[in-house]
C-alpha cells in the first residue's frame, strides 16, 4: 500500500517510517504543501496521512484543494490541533478520520485499514474473486493462494477492477487513473491480464468489466 | 483563570462602591439634619410673625387655620428665644406690656411634617441616584483597573497553551520510537528501556493534566454519572497494582462535572492512594449524601493542611497532582476535604 505522508517534524516521520516499514506499508514522505501538490502529480496513492501546520499550504488548504481537483484518495489528518473548530474544519475539507496528537501507532493502523477496506467495499483484507484474491494492504494479487508478481501499471489495473467488481469501468476513466497512458498500451495491458485468467470482459463502445454479472 | 478574575473584580468593585456609598449617605444624613433645623427655624420666624400681626394689629387673613393664641400667666421669666413643640403643635411665648403675661401662640405640625416628607423623598432620591451613578463608574473603573492584569494573564495562559501544543510533537514521536524499540527483542526487558518508557508516560500524564487544566475556560459541565467515571479509573489502577484491593461501591450518582476533569481529578488521589499504600492494603471508594469517599490503607499525611500546596511533594512525584485535583475542583465548585492518621488517608469530595 502506497502512503504519502506530510509531516515536517523530521523525527516524528522518520519513526513513522519506521514503524510503517514493519507493517510492509510503502510511505512517500514530504515536508511541506509543495511537496504534496508534486508527489500527487506523479503519482496516486492509497491514503494521504496529512500534518496541518506545515510550511506553504496548511494541511486543510492543501486536502481542500486536492479535493477540488477531484483526488478522493483517502486523507487522515494526524494533527495537534484538539480544538473541536478545527476537527469539524477538517472533516469539511474532505478528510477521513482525524487523529489527534499523542496518538497509539496501533490505533493508527486500526484506522489505516479500516478506511482502505472501506475502500473497497469489503470486510476483509483481502478479496476474493472466484479462484483469485487481492491482498489490499500489501497490494498483492495471489491465483490459488500463489502470489503473482505483476509490473506496476498492471498492478495498479487488477487494483482498479477489484475495488470495482462486477462494474462497467468507462475506459476514459480507466486511463485518467493509470496516469494517462495510452489506449494501445492500455490494450496490452488488458491482454496480459487475460492471460493470467483475469476474467476481463470488453463492454462495446464503453470500457470494460472485471468479473460478469 | 475565571475564578481569580471575578474575586479581583469583586473585592476591587466593592471596596471602590462601599467607601463611596458610604460618603453619599453620611452626606445625605447631615443635609437632613441642616435642611430639618431649617425648617423648625422657618416655623418659629412664622409664630413670631402670627403673634407680632396680633399685637401690632394687621391683616389675619394671612394666617390659616394652622394658627391660633392665648394669653397666659406666667411667673418666672422666659427667655425671647423659647420655642418648643409637643405632639402636634408648635409653641412659643411671646411677652406682653402686662407684668407676668404672655401670649401663648400655637401652630399645628401639618405642614411641618409634609414639608419634611418632601424633603425626605428628595434626599432618598438624589441619593439613590448618585448611588446608581458610583455603581456604574465603579463598575467601569474596576474593569479598567484589572484590564491589563487580565490581559498578562490571558498572555501567560496562552504561552503555557502553545507551549503544551508544541510539546504534542515530540511526546508523539518518544511514543512511537519506544514502540519502535519494544518490538527489538533485546530491549524488552533492558532497565534503561523501561525506565525511559516509564518516564515517557509520566511526562505524556503531565501534558494531559496540564491540557485539561488550560481549557477551563471553555469547561463544559454536564450532568454526568460519576461512577462510570471512578470504574475506569480504578480499572487501570488495578492493572499496575495487582497486589492492592480495590474496593468500589458506587451504583448511580450524577453530579453536574466535567467528565475529563473528573477523571483526572480521581485519576490523582487515586493513583496517590496506590502509590503510598502498604502491601496487601486496600482502597475504598463509596458515595454517601452528595459526598464521594475515597479511602485507603496508606501510610498517611503527616499534615494535611499542607497536601495542597504546589510546593509540596514526595519522593517521586512532581508534586504538581494535588494542586491540579485542588484547581479543577474549585472550577466545578468541589469541595475537597482530607482526614489523615497513621492508618489511612480519606479524601471526600463534597459535590
């Protein structure tokens, strides 16, 4: 699971990292509001773990505009500020959940994971689709209970189908989400995903579907 | 902070009103008195004025019905300036060209004594008045007056805020790196490591204490169970003090508090009650009219007038605990009383 963590306190992230790194979650860390607005530009993520006090755009400013822009990444804020006033503010900014400052790093990871199963509309750590599961915390597809690697667009694909089961995907939306790769590519990558018995069906002039219904 | 502010304004308020209050009144009394002796002088000028018309001869229609004369013998001599009054009358004798007469003039009070009800309305209204005016200007002096006291203090409240806020960061982080730690094998059971996770605690404790202590100003009290409360608080005392017994007997007793006061209020003479225990010993805690008891086997208070004081403290312990329990409870107008012998210490809170 990809994490992008805003925290200017250099010692609270490190730990973070630290103690993330054991529970097998990958964390971007940035300092500050620019730092975010690049890293969301390159890349997407699972979660967005968000400090407010930080240098050029505060923490709200900075989900707020995201939102704006249409990110609906999950965002917990992890702040000091206890005040109810800024707890409602930032819920209204569009954030997840709110965690306040001493906080239990296992009641964070309780948090993490809610939200992300929440995500995928699933209970559970994993989903299962027929013979296939998808961890969604390690990002990990498994066939029969056998790991198969896959490269990082077709990871980010087989995520995209299992948060949608069973849903017609428009392929407009599918390629905004891969970052805008082309259609050929996306093709191809459709097809690799065949092979591996990916049960991905064509909807005509729409997109595509994972699993009939 | 609010408790100190409305004393200080209080005390500043009526000390300022009551002196000048009191120099409105006795001013008050002594112009009644000066306005009342005129008054009577007023009547005697108007007896002599009745009695000379009489003797002169002149006009008597001046005179109402409040008037009338006799002549009387008198033997001894009176002085000109005799006048005096019984119960309804004003009397003086005038001397006549006849030995040992004299004409007795009378005049009735009536006009006296509504002349001087007159008198007594205007004085009691000027004086309530003036009073209302001195209220109001000493109402805005004191305001004045503590206005940059108050403004210091709220400076000084606001340091010790961000200060706390600040220390937010760093506890998180101590947090973290001792989780960090514990999950090495080797540090589980390491002295130093324990002895750093203990303090950590302590100073995570202080920086919650110290949180609630700083948001009284925006205390909110509800009606709350009180025994919820104490069940909590004694649960994770027993985790820590597996050798102590805890007694509680608490069913339902709802007081108006603020609940995260409260806690750590229990939360203190709780934790007290535990530290300072004998082996085996017990702590009770029972409600009985309004009052909360919290008892214990301990080793006592050697003087409990001094418990409360910041400056007082034990071998580990800041000594800062007590003197939370005793500002948070004057916020929520607790009154806590200790009882202490060789025995046992009792610490009652009267809601």
């Amino acid at each position: 699971m990809n994490i992008l963590l805003l925290e200017d306190d250099e010692i609270l992230a490190e730990s973070l990292i630290d103690l993330f790194e054991v529970e097998d979650f990958k964390i971007t860390h940035v300092t500050d509001g620019n730092g975010v607005l690049d890293s969301t530009f390159e890349n997407s993520f699972d979660l967005y773990l968000f400090d407010v006090n930080v240098p050029v755009l505060n923490g709200f400013e900075l989900l707020k505009s995201l939102r704006e822009s249409g990110d609906s990444t999950p965002c917990i804020f992890l702040t000091a500020l206890s005040d109810v006033a800024s707890l409602s503010l930032g819920f209204d900014v569009g954030a997840d959940d709110y965690v306040k400052k001493p906080f239990d790093f296992d009641e964070l990871v309780v948090r993490i994971k809610a939200l992300i199963k929440k995500r995928y509309n699933s209970y559970k750590e994993k989903i299962r689709f027929e013979n296939l599961s998808f961890d969604l915390l390690k990002d990990e597809l498994y066939k029969d209970d056998e790991f198969i690697p896959l490269p990082p667009s077709e990871l980010k694909l087989t995520k995209l189908f299992f948060k949608n089961i069973a849903k017609t995907l428009a392929k407009e939306y599918i390629l905004d989400e891969l970052s805008n790769i082309s259609d050929g590519s996306l093709r191809v990558h459709i097809n690799k995903l065949r092979k591996l018995e990916l049960p991905i069906v064509t909807v005509k002039g729409v997109g595509y579907r994972f699993g009939s219904s | 902070m609010v408790h100190h502010k409305k004393t200080a304004f209080l005390k500043f308020f009526f000390t300022y009103f009551i002196s000048v209050a009191l120099l409105i009144l006795v001013s008050g009394f002594f112009y009644l008195q000066e306005m009342k002796s005129q008054l009577i002088k007023s009547q005697h000028f108007s007896l002599i004025e009745y009695a000379r018309t009489i003797k002169m001869g002149g006009d008597m229609s001046r005179f109402s019905n409040d008037f009338h004369n006799k002549l009387v013998f008198k033997n001894e001599r009176l002085d000109i300036r005799n006048f005096s009054q019984v119960e309804n009358e004003f009397i003086k004798y005038i001397p006549t060209k006849m030995d040992n007469r004299y004409l007795k003039v009378f005049k009735s009070k009536t006009s006296f004594i509504e002349a001087m009800k007159k008198l007594k309305l205007k004085i009691l209204f000027t004086q309530l008045f003036l009073l209302l005016i001195f209220a109001i200007i000493s109402y805005i002096l004191a305001k004045n007056a503590l206005k940059p006291l108050n403004e210091s203090i709220e400076t000084l409240d606001k340091f010790a805020k961000d200060l706390i806020h600040d220390l937010n960061t760093p506890i998180t982080a101590m947090g973290l790196n001792i989780k960090l730690l514990e999950k090495q094998e080797c540090n589980k059971n390491s002295k130093p490591f324990i002895r750093l996770k203990k303090s950590i605690n302590v100073i995570s404790e202080l920086r919650e204490t110290l949180t609630t202590l700083l948001e009284k100003k925006t205390f909110q009290v509800c009606k709350t169970d009180i025994c919820t409360i104490v069940k909590d608080v004694v649960e994770l005392h027993q985790v820590n003090y597996p050798t102590l017994s805890y007694k509680v007997n608490c069913s339902s007793f709802e007081v108006e508090i603020n609940s995260n006061a409260m806690k750590q209020i229990l939360q203190n003479i709780i934790s007290n009650a535990s530290k300072y225990n004998k082996k085996n010993g017990y702590v009770k805690i029972y409600s009985k009219n309004k009052t909360l008891y919290i008892e214990d086997s301990g080793v006592g208070i050697v003087d409990t007038t001094e418990i409360f004081n910041r400056e007082y403290s034990k071998q580990n312990s800041t000594g800062l605990g007590l003197d939370i329990v005793k500002r948070l409870a004057q916020e929520m107008n607790i009154k806590v009383e200790v009882t202490s012998n060789k025995n046992g210490s009792c610490f009652k809170l009267n809601f």
